[in-house]
C-alpha cells in the first residue's frame, strides 16, 4: 500500500465524511461539526465540575 492510497467508509447514500460513534452514522459535515461541539460543551462542563469540588 503506498502513501497515497485511502480508504473511505462512506455512508449509504455513499456520503463521506462519515462519523460513527454511539449513534447511527452521521454523513453531513455540518451535522457532524454540530455533534462534536456539543460533546465537547459536554466534556468541558464535567470537567469544570470535577475542578470545582475539588
């Protein structure tokens, strides 16, 4: 295989980018930056969270 050889997961309607994580994929570029950004906003409260008990 050399450096320039890919290999691309696409979605059924044969979309890509494609992201798969705990859900059905997600196939839209603007979906997928809305579901990442939530969980970050997710993560980063927890966080805050766990440094405000302490």
């Amino acid at each position: 295989m050399s450096s320039n050889d890919h290999t691309f997961i696409k979605s059924l309607m044969g979309e890509i980018p494609l992201l798969e994580h705990n859900r059905p994929a997600l196939s839209q570029s603007g979906v997928i930056l809305d579901y990442l950004a939530k969980k970050l906003i997710n993560l980063a409260l927890k966080m805050k969270r766990n440094v405000v008990k302490f």
